[in-house]
C-alpha cells in the first residue's frame, strides 16, 4: 500500500453489493498482514439509497470505522453519480477513483421529481474532485457474464490491476470461498480477471 493508513471508500446504491466487495477486500487484506477496520452507512436501500463502506487499512494499527473528510486514498463507486457524491465529501488532491461507467436512477429521477446529472457534466467533475480517475464499464462486463452484481468484483480486479490494490486471484478466490461459498469461486474470479485486463498498470 502506498500510505499507512490506507483510506478506501467502496460507494454504491442498494442492491450493487458494495458491501460484499469491500468484506471481500477487507478479508484479503487481512491475510496479507494488514491491520482492516470497516464501517458502513446506509441511505433508504430498498429505494436505491446510497450504501457506503469505509475500509481503513494500517500495518501498524487499528483504526476508528469512519474516514474523516477529504482523507480518502482510494474511491471504488460502482454508480457515477454516487463517486461525485463521495468524492466532494472525502476526495483530495490525491485520491484516486475507479469509477463504473453505468448509472442508477433513484425513484425522484424515474418519477420525474428530480433530474439526473448529465453524463459529461458528472464526468467531469469526477475528473475534477480527484488525482486520477480510472472510468470502467464494470456493469458491461459483469453483464455479459450474466449477473450484474459481479461489477462489484469486476472493479476490484480493476483496481488490482491499476496497482492500487496487493490483491491476486488466488487471494480474491480463497476470501470467496471463506465468506461467501466455494460455489462461488469459478464466477467470481473470472470477473476479477475481466477487471484486471480493463484497466493499465501504470504504477
């Protein structure tokens, strides 16, 4: 990891399975040495709420559950609208961000109470509110292997791929077999790889 501590904020809406993705990371993490605390907050899940994981990682300690204000390292958001939402609370100068491609539309914006963000704009604020943004079509790919919520998995693989996480296959399915099922093993790491390839190692 880059800083000790590590900051991450896995961020979505209800139903994307952030949550699983950030337990999955924080298992991993913590068979590699490191020290993981994780906290969550919930919006009106059942109505496509917000869902947010902070994931804090330390070698040399353990760490309150929140992330404070402007201290996040890395953003994983599966839906754009949340990414820009987070990232105006918690980004810096050098947080950097993988971002899902595809939105959600909250109930307002599908009743018409609310306007969603246009794509460009939203795009580039995102761009604006962080070091470096990573864009990836995570739900396309996760889509294509029949089940959307694999696009949590697909960015984590992107992630590891970016170099912004110590993470391998072999950890990701060992973590998979432990907290989820070992059913689940083949799937899930298949969309890790997908990820891993959608995203340079530029580090």
């Amino acid at each position: 990891m880059e800083k000790d501590p590590y900051n991450i904020i896995v961020t979505g809406v209800g139903g994307q399975g952030n949550v699983v993705g950030s337990q999955l990371m924080g298992a991993v993490l913590v068979e590699l040495g490191y020290k993981v605390t994780i906290g969550e907050t919930y919006g009106a899940t059942q109505r496509g709420g917000s869902v947010m994981s902070h994931v804090r990682v330390s070698k040399a300690q353990q760490l309150g559950p929140l992330i404070p204000p402007r201290s996040a390292d890395l953003v994983i958001a599966l839906e754009p609208s949340e990414a820009a939402r987070v990232l105006g609370q918690f980004g810096n100068p050098g947080t950097v961000a993988l971002v899902n491609t595809r939105p959600v539309y909250p109930v307002d914006v599908i009743s018409g109470d609310r306007a969603y963000p246009e794509a460009d704009l939203l795009l580039e604020k995102i761009r604006f509110l962080c070091k470096q943004v990573y864009f990836v079509e995570a739900t396309k790919e996760a889509l294509e292997m029949g089940n959307p919520i694999l696009a949590n998995i697909v960015l984590i693989g992107a992630a590891a791929g970016a170099g912004l996480l110590p993470i391998s296959e072999d950890h990701l399915a060992r973590a998979v077999a432990d907290y989820m099922s070992p059913n689940l093993v083949e799937i899930n790491t298949t969309a890790f790889r997908r990820g891993m390839r959608l995203v340079p190692n530029e580090r």
